[in-house]
C-alpha cells in the first residue's frame, strides 16, 4: 500500500477511534449494528426484486394474467418493506451522525479551551488556521462522510458479490477464438465500470486539493466579514469602507478563482461520468440481446439480466459515484489531523512558557530569572526577578513595546517562549485587567460578574460595584442582555473593569493599562477605590503615567539591557511606602 494512503488509514483510525471506544460505545455500536443490518436488508430485498423481474417478465410474455397479479401483490410487499427499510436506515443513521458529532465536538471544543490552548494555537502554523471551521464544519463532514462512505461501501461489495453470483449463473459462455468463456456479462459488467473507474480517478484527483483551498478561503472570507463587522465603527471613523471593501474584494477573488478551478475539474469529471451512466442504460441490452434474440433467455431473463447487470455496475462503480465525496473526506480528515496534531502540540509543547510552583503559605508572588523570547527567536527580556508580597502594590513601567503585557502574558500562562520560575500561591484568586476587559454577549450583571456566574453575588452587589465605579446609570440595566463591548465607552468599559475586581476581590491583581482611556482625576479615583475596598489585594499595574506611581509601593522598570537582550528589569523602591492620596 503507498505510504499516502497508509497515512490516511492511520489518520482515519486515529480520528475515529476515541469515540467507538468511549462510554456511548454500547449504545452507538448497537445503532450501528441495526443500520448495517438494514444495509444488507436493502441489498437482499434488491435480490429478490431481481428475481421478480424474471417471473414478471415472463408472465407479460406469456400473457398470464394470474401469474401478473400474484407478481404485482408481491412487488407491493416487497415495496413496502423496501420503503420501511429504507426511512428507518436513514433516520437511524442520522441519529447515530448528531450523537457521534455532539461527543466530538465537546471534546474538540474542551481541548480548544483547555487553558491558554486557544491563545497558543496561534503559534502553532499553517494547519491551524480557522479552529471555528474544524470544530463546527469539518467535525460534522467527517461524521457525515465517514458514515455514508463506509456503509455506502460495504453495501457496495455485498451488492457486488450477491449480482455477480446472479449474473454468472444467468450468463452464456462467449467464444473467442473458438475457447468457450463462461460468465459473458459478468465480464463485461467487470471491464465496463473498471475501465470507468480508473478514468475518473484520473480525471477527479485534482479536486482533492481544489477543495481543501476552497473551505480555507471561504473561511478566510467569512472571518474578514466578521472582523469588520466586529470593527464597523473604527472603520466607519477612518473612512476606511473603501480599503476595507477593496481586502474584502481581494479575499472573495481567491473563493472565485479557485471555484472556477473546481468549475473546470468539475465539468471534465461531468463530461465523463454523464456519458458514462448513460452508456450504461443501453450497453447491458446490447451485450444480452444475441442470447435474448436466439432463443436462449427469455424476456425475463433479459430483463433480470439487465437489472443485475445494473447492480454490479453500480457497485463497481460505487467508487466513481463517490469520487468527489472520497476526495472531501480526505480533505477533511487532513485537516482535522492537522488540528489534533496542533492541540497533540499543544500538551507535549517543549515551550512550556514560566516554571510554575507553589509559593509557601504567606510569600506572595515571585518571578525568578525570567526572560521573555518572541516567536522568532529574538529575546525581549532577560534575567529578570520580582517579588510581590501579599498586599504590596507594583508599578511596572517601561517604553511602549518592551514586553510589559507580554510578562503578564507569561504570568498568566498564555505566552510558551518564556523561561524561569514562578511561585504562586496555591487555590488564591487572580484576575487580569487589560486595557479592554473582555464583555461577553450576556447580561450586563453577567458581563460584570465574568467569569463567574453573576448569581453568586446577587444584584444588589454588583450594583453597587458598579455604582462605586462611577456607573451609576447601568444599574437600571443589569438584566438587560447586549453586545455591551459595541455600546459602552471604552472609558465606561475600564471602570465596569474595575467594578468586576472590587466584586470578584482577587488576592491577586494585574492591571494592564486598565485606566488609559480615563482622565487622571477618573484614574484616582478608581485606583484610590481599589486600595480602599481591597487593602489585602497585591497589585501589579503596568501604567504610564507618573501619578500612579503614588498608589505603588514600589516600582519596577524596564530598562535597556546589554548586550543579547533588549531589556532587563530594574526594581527601584519609592522613597518612602506611599500614602494613599485622598
Ligand atoms: N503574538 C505575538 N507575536 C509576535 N510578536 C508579538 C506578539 N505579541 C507581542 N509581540 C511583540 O512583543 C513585543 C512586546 O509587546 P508587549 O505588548 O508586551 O509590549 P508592551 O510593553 O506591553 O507595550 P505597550 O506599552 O505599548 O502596551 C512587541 O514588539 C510586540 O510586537
């Protein structure tokens, strides 16, 4: 077997194996059963239509009207069982697809956001872009595909060997030259679609790729859309439609040009496979009709010879059929491996990012020789080491770009090209506050409270958060659900900011220019609420202005380092602890 497609066995294995081996194995395996019992009932109902056309043939030619009745009441049986057989295989099959589609997609999902995991893939290469697309549109074609395929085939090859016998027995010898070769249309059935076969794997290969480029564009397409909507009123300030408009236009080119790609494959595949079924109307009749026309077979044998003939060819041809739907799957499979293998990645990442341990009962936080790469290797910071006691207040300062975030992103876990120690203390709260505290799609009470459930302060509480942060005008409209990141003032949204530290009151906080689109007055007011309500909370605020510096006991600096890093941290301690302004 060629090492390609060994791999995408092993693939196909690889994907497919956790689910039949999880705790709904029982019960899918079972649903399973049934449905490739009911495959092979389809096949041996075709059997014995088969053989009804034979008699039924037979009393048109001999005008027997008694056997043309008993014949006409059989096929009904036989067509209502065929129509049963036929809806509940389907309905069954489409109960086992959503229940194998629901599993996978919770655990692609849960493995997506196990932490820091969606973050990091970023970091990951090509064959992770457009997580959205695996977990949504490629779990579900696998499920799809790999069902329809994998019965679709074993119907196939029953179908293949039950007509085959039927058409060896209903076949006269031919003679080519003068040797007598028994199953004549078992050979042709055999040569005609095989010859078709090959000459659509030929002509159908290209759209393997062809495909695989179109659902990235797509996506691609799709993702720009949302950007801009997500950004329609920045870009409606810069007057930026057009540009926006021309990157737009500039992505769906891509979708067109490839689909015209796919047109041109498509239309070769169609000029073929057109001709080539409609060959196969006539080509049984022309191969049966001398034995039919010397006596040898009746009209019923004809025509049961016919119909086999049909069946055969259509089992044969099972593979060109499913040409274009062998060629997605693939597509699929590839790319949802190049996602498992990312998030496989992920969990073995030799980039590890911070050493982190448990700090002893009281030390507080401690940063020990770290340093701070960037994806391409070049190192932002080196041997840099703070502590933060239990209740101390940090500036962090440097010039724009040094690393500042990108050390909270180590302490948070998020960025991998990172190495030294942490120490933290165990089962104690942290919480992050960037520039622009995320807000979910939810309830203003939920978009305050996140990410915990808003129940578990109560309205009261958070109302007055809210009002302490000078968002008395919401209180009115906790329960109202909004995209409140599009509706509040990026000054409005720091101080819902601050209203969820005061109200999740970590013992650790990290503030990231958390009151840049404030006025200074705003700006202490707010720190002066933080160290009022939580005077057990350390802070480390990474902050421009100096006037912060007043709510710090100490403050640390990036400063340019020697030589091999950019810079290294420097801790200067404020002349005297600093009183909290009034
Ligand atoms: N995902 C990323 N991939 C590559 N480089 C990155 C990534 N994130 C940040 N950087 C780079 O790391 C450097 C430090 O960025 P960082 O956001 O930490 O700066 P900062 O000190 O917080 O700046 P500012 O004060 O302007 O917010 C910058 O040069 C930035 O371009």
């Amino acid at each position: 077997m060629p090492a390609a497609k060994r791999r995408f066995l092993s693939d196909l294995w690889k994907l497919t194996k956790p689910y039949w081996k999880s705790e709904e194995r029982l019960k899918s395996g079972l649903l399973l059963a049934v449905i490739v019992g009911m495959s092979l009932g389809i096949v041996y109902l075709n059997v014995l239509f088969n053989e009804w056309n034979n008699l039924f043939y037979n009393s048109l030619q001999e005008k027997n009207i008694d056997a043309f009745f008993r014949l006409f009441g059989r096929f009904t049986i036989l067509a209502t069982m065929f129509i049963i057989v036929a809806v509940y295989q389907i309905y069954l099959r489409q109960m086992l697809q959503i229940r194998w589609r629901r599993w996978l997609t919770q655990r692609y999902t849960e493995r997506w956001l196990t932490p820091h995991n969606a973050y990091r893939l970023r970091f990951e290469g090509g064959l992770t872009d457009n997580p959205d697309q695996r977990i949504s549109e490629d779990i579900n074609g696998f499920v799809e595909q790999t069902l329809s395929l994998t019965l679709g085939f074993l119907e196939s090859v029953v179908s293949l060997v039950s007509f085959s016998v039927i058409l060896w027995n209903l076949s006269g010898d031919i003679h080519i030259l003068n040797l007598p070769i028994p199953g004549s249309m078992l050979w042709a059935a055999l040569v005609y679609a095989g010859v078709g076969s090959l000459l659509t794997h030929y002509i159908g290969r290209p759209l393997i790729r062809l495909n695989f480029f179109q659902q990235r564009y797509e996506a691609d397409f799709r993702f720009n859309l949302v950007r801009v909507r997500e950004n329609a009123e920045a870009i409606g300030l810069y007057g930026g439609e057009d540009q926006e408009g021309r990157g737009l236009v500039e992505r769906f080119s891509h979708v067109v040009a490839n689909w015209w790609g796919i047109m041109r494959r498509q239309k070769r595949l169609t000029w073929f496979s057109a001709g080539y079924s409609q060959a196969a109307i006539i080509f049984p009749f022309l191969v049966a009709a001398p034995r039919y026309f010397s006596g040898a077979i009746h009209l019923g044998g004809l025509m049961q010879t016919v119909s086999a003939f049909g069946h055969v060819q259509s089992a044969l041809s099972w593979f060109i059929d499913a040409y274009t739907r062998l060629a997605e799957w693939k597509a699929t499979v590839d790319r949802l491996t190049g996602f498992e293998a990312a998030l496989e990645d992920l969990d073995t990442h030799s980039e590890a990012g911070l050493t982190r341990q448990a700090a002893p009962a009281g030390a507080g936080m401690a940063l020990r020789d770290v340093s701070l790469r960037l994806p391409d290797g070049g190192t932002l910071l080196a041997g840099a080491s703070l502590t933060l006691p239990p209740g101390e207040r940090v500036m962090l300062a440097g010039p724009s770009g040094c690393g500042k975030s990108t050390l909270f992103r180590a302490i948070g876990g998020l960025w991998p090209y990172a190495a030294g120690e942490l120490a933290m203390p165990e089962h104690e709260r942290t919480l992050f506050l960037p520039q622009r505290p995320y807000l979910p799609i939810a309830s203003l009470a939920g978009a305050v409270a996140y990410p915990d459930p808003p129940e578990r302060y109560g309205t009261d509480k958070i109302a007055t958060a809210l009002a302490a942060c000078g968002l008395p005008h919401l209180v009115d409209r906790l329960g109202e659900e909004r995209h409140w990141s599009q509706e509040l003032s990026v000054g409005e949204q720091q101080r819902l900011g601050f209203a969820r530290a005061i109200l999740l009151h970590p013992r650790w906080l990290f503030c990231d220019e958390a009151t840049s689109a404030l006025d200074e007055a705003s700006e202490k007011t707010l720190y002066g609420l933080l160290v009022d309500r939580l005077p057990d909370t350390a802070i480390l605020s990474i902050a421009h202005r100096p006037a912060l510096a007043a709510f710090h006991h100490r403050v640390a600096r990036f400063v340019p380092a020697g030589e091999g890093a950019a810079w290294r941290l420097d801790e200067s301690p404020l002349a005297a602890p600093q009183p909290v302004p009034a």
